[in-house]
C-alpha cells in the first residue's frame, strides 16, 4: 500500500523526577542530601532516508513517543536520559504542525536531522536545595514534561525528472529501459498504482550530473481534476522536478489522436496547478516502431510547437539521446537555480 499524507500524534519523553535522598552511613549522624536527578526525556527525531518512498508505516502505527527519562536516586545517581523516538521518513516529506497549519520540517537529505518535539529536562535531586540555612532538603523537582503536537505528514517525492502521460503510454516502460527500477508494465490502463522513483545513471566522462532522479507516475485521464482515473493525486510527486518530460503514444491507438492526447494532459496539469506549465518540458514521441507513428509524428509537430525527442521503448531506438538531452536540460536547468540562489542571498 502506498502512502503519501497521514496525521501522527508524537510526545517526547517526561523529564525523570528528582529524587530525595540523605546519606545514611554509620556514625556519620548528619550525612547530607544526596538524592540525584531525573534524566531528561527522549526527542522526537525526524530523520531523512532515501530507502523508503512511503509513509505507510506512520498510517498504521500513527501514535509515537519518546521514552522516559529514568527517576534520579539515592548516593547521587543520576537516572538516565530517555532513548529517543526516530521516525525515518522518506525523502521530499514535508511536515506542518495540524492546529497552526505551519510548515515545521521539510526533509531533503538522507541522513538529516530535525528534532521535532523535546524532551522534557530530568527534575533536580535535592543535592541542589542545600543552603547554609537548610541543610537537609525534603524537595526535590518533578520532571518537565516533554513536547507534544499532531503533525501532518505530506511526500512529494523528490525528483529531477517527472514524467506524464495518458495510461499505457509507456512511463514505466521507459523506466524499465533507462533506470534500474522495475515498475510493472503491462497493456492495459492504470498499471502503475503509486509513484516510483528510477535513477538514470551517466557514465564517468559524461557532462553534468552523474545520475538523474526520474518519478514514473500513474496515468492521467482526461477529467481527473475531477477525480477520474485515479485523479489528479500523484501530481504532487512531479511538483519538484526541473523537468517534465510528457509521453505520447505516437500510434494513435484505439482512435486516438497524439494531439489531442497533449492537449488534454497539459489541460490537466494547468487544472491541479497552473505553475506546473511554467516547468521546462519535453516531449518523448514514443512508440515509433509502430507504423501508425509516423504519420501522427509529422501532424503532432504541425500542432505543438513543443521539443520532441523521437523513440520506441521497445526497439530503444532514441533511448539515448532522451537520456543525453535530459542530462543537457537537467544540468543546466541545476546550473541557473544554482546562480540564482547565489544571486539572492
Ligand atoms: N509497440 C510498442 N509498445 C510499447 C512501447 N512502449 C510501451 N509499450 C507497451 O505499451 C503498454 C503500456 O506500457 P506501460 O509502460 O505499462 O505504460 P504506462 O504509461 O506506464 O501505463 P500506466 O502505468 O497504466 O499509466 C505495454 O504493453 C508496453 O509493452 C513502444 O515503444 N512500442
Ligand atoms: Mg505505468
């Protein structure tokens, strides 16, 4: 099952109490305090890992805590700090804190850390309450208790190059050939349920980047702004791309028209989010080991004024140049963000 936005409900651990304690030894009649202190209690973690793309396991188990933080005791012991509670979360996962609706986190890098709720601080042992005036203190601090909050879990999933296209066009299918995912591929409509990510490496001496993020997402239909298919959903995960790259089965199988087939998929994206037109894009004329292909291919470039590249998942004749062009495109699209940014700050 795949799941990309669940609500959890996380506490980090209470602080342990202080304790209150009197060294009691033989002949030694005024011995002192010597109660120790509570151990602060377990964060809330978030950490970024780019093992999973899925939140499933926070819609099952949507409740987390930090551990207690131990009670201090007598002889000045301390007690120890509360292990803390991880949540390993896939990369692109962005969260907002449900009653103030602010984005509190944002997880880009395997391996980042953001403590989202502290724990709370171990209360004093009565060591601390000695005076000259009271030297024998029957206090000690109870522990502070640790951060809470519901928070709302939402993964768009981080991607350099997104791909879109009616069902059966040949996402996965291009996937397959240029990354090492394996998404199921068949014949008929909404094969692909839920985003996978692929990773398009380059050889050592090729220019830019050494490997190139792709998201192969489900299918659009004509109407999924209002929830036909499956709906305008998945787009979320090709929001942070540089580059869409839209796929068009050339064939005009089952009378349809390639054309009318781009229309309707940039139709559907200005639809979910017109800023989704302003994304450089690219179109990959597919299935052109088909006789029908050709034909289309000369109307479709009538029509589009768009960049296509010329391919056939299944000869893999212009495989490479989509790859080379995507890499072009890519980096030099990382480029210009790159000194913008610098431009900026
Ligand atoms: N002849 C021919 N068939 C292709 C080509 N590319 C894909 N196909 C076939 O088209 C069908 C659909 O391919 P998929 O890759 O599953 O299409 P998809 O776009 O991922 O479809 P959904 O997941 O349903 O949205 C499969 O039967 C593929 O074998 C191609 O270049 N030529
Ligand atoms: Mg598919």
């Amino acid at each position: 099952m795949f799941v990309d936005e669940c609500v959890i409900k996380v506490a980090a651990g209470d602080g342990g109490r202080g304790c209150i304690s009197f060294r009691r030894e033989k002949y030694e009649p005024w011995g002192g305090p010597n109660g120790g202190d509570g151990g602060s209690g377990g964060d809330v973690i978030l950490l970024g890992n780019d093992d999973t793309n899925n939140l499933v396991d926070y819609k099952y188990t949507p409740q987390r805590k930090g551990e207690r933080g131990e009670h201090g005791l007598g002889s000045d012991q301390n007690g120890r700090g509360g292990k803390p509670c991880i949540l390993k979360l896939p990369l692109g996962t962005i969260v907002t804190d449900e009653s103030t609706g602010k984005v509190v986190a944002e997880i880009i890098f395997d391996g980042q850390q953001v403590v989202l709720c502290k724990g709370g601080n171990g209360g004093w042992g009565n060591i601390h309450f000695k005076t000259s005036v009271n030297r024998a203190p029957k206090r000690a601090n109870p522990g502070a208790p640790g951060e809470s909050g519901v928070y709302r879990l939402v993964l768009k999933s981080i991607a350099d190059v997104g791909l879109v296209g009616f069902p059966n066009a040949g996402k996965s299918s291009l996937t397959k050939r240029i990354t090492r995912a394996k998404p199921k591929t068949a014949s008929y409509p909404f094969t692909t349920l839920h985003p996978q990510i692929g990773v398009i490496e380059y050889p050592e001496d090729a220019k830019g980047e050494r490997r190139l993020l792709l998201a192969d997402i489900p299918g659009l239909i004509e109407g999924a702004n209002e929830n036909r298919g499956l709906g305008h959903r998945f787009l979320r995960h090709i929001e942070r791309c540089a580059l869409l790259v839209f796929i068009i089965d050339m064939a005009g199988i089952d009378g349809r028209d390639p054309r009318d087939d781009y229309a309707h998929l940039l139709r559907e994206l200005e639809l979910y989010d017109p800023q989704l037109l302003e994304k450089p894009r690219l179109v990959a004329a597919n299935k052109l080991d088909l006789p029908e292909a050709t034909g289309w291919l000369t109307k479709f470039k009538r029509r589009h004024k768009v960049d296509v590249v010329e391919m056939s998942c299944l000869s893999g004749e212009g495989l490479d140049k989509l790859k080379k062009e995507l890499l072009k495109r890519v980096t030099s699209l990382r480029k210009r963000e790159k000194k913008s940014q610098l431009s900026s700050n």
